[in-house]
C-alpha cells in the first residue's frame, strides 16, 4: 500500500522536472536568439563604419576633383590659381568638402553606436533569458516540493 501511496509523489516530481527543464529550454533558447541577434547588430555595426569610412573616402575623392575642376576653369581663363578670390574658392571647396567627409564620418559613427546598443541589449537579455530559465525550473521544482508535501500532509493528517 505504502508504494502505491507514492505514486502521486512520483507523478508530481517528474511532472515538475519536465516542467523545469521546459523552462530552462526555452531561457537557453531565448538567450541563443538573443545572442544571434546581438551578433548580427555586431556586424551591423562595423559595417556602418566601414561604409563611413569608405564613403567619407568618395567625398575626398569628389572634393578633390571639384577644386581641380576649379583650377582647370580658373587657369582656361588666365586666373592665377594660387592667389586672390581663385584660392579662397578652393579653400572654400576644400574645408566644405571636408566638412561633408567628416560629417558623413560621424553619421556613420552615431549608426554603429545605436547597432553595438543594440548588440550590448541583446546580450542581456540573453543572460535575463538563462536567469530566467533557472528561475523557472527551480521554481518548478519548489512548488513541486511544496504541494508534495501539503499532500503528504493531508494524507497523514
């Protein structure tokens, strides 16, 4: 009598086992998804920089062959090029020209912060997710625990 009296007590704790590890399952596969996520905004990241850098490069590049653009038209007419209005033009195309690159520099810089903010949330919620599972499966099983032993009382009682 006294094992078939434990079969619920049996049922409950392996009830509450699978219950726990279901919970720690999806903590872990949450985390994983989230840690994929916060891989991806990573990449997302480095490459924003990377085309800043690249794109700050093509603004040089055009900046450059404006201010040729400039001396070519100036000489065809019999302008010095390295004095008077002629130079502060070119000036003027240059420090615009590197205002552009710095400026697209920093856009790329300001996009890479929000993706590595991304990626840095992304990692926490993967640990929030694993804590989470832990919690759940110990929860399980203390709850288990709990009703276990109320039972054990009301049959005793």
């Amino acid at each position: 009598m006294c094992a078939v009296a434990a079969i619920p007590f049996i049922a409950m704790g392996a009830s509450a086992l699978i219950q726990g590890q279901q919970a720690a399952a999806q903590g872990e596969a949450t985390a994983q998804a989230s840690l994929q996520n916060a891989a991806f905004a990573d990449e997302a990241a480095n490459d924003a920089i990377a085309r800043g850098e690249f794109e700050s490069d093509q603004q040089r590049l055009a900046t450059r062959s404006a201010i040729g653009t400039q001396r070519a038209g100036f000489a065809a007419n019999g302008v010095d090029v390295n004095s008077g209005s002629a130079a502060e033009i070119q000036d003027d195309t240059a420090a615009l020209g590197e205002l552009d690159a710095l400026t697209i520099r920093n856009n790329a810089a300001r996009e890479a912060w929000g993706y590595r903010t991304q990626a840095q949330q992304g990692r926490l919620t993967a640990a929030n997710a694993r804590s989470s599972g832990q919690s759940g499966m110990f929860g399980s099983l203390l709850t288990a625990g709990a009703k276990g032993a109320q039972a054990y009382g009301a049959i005793k009682g």
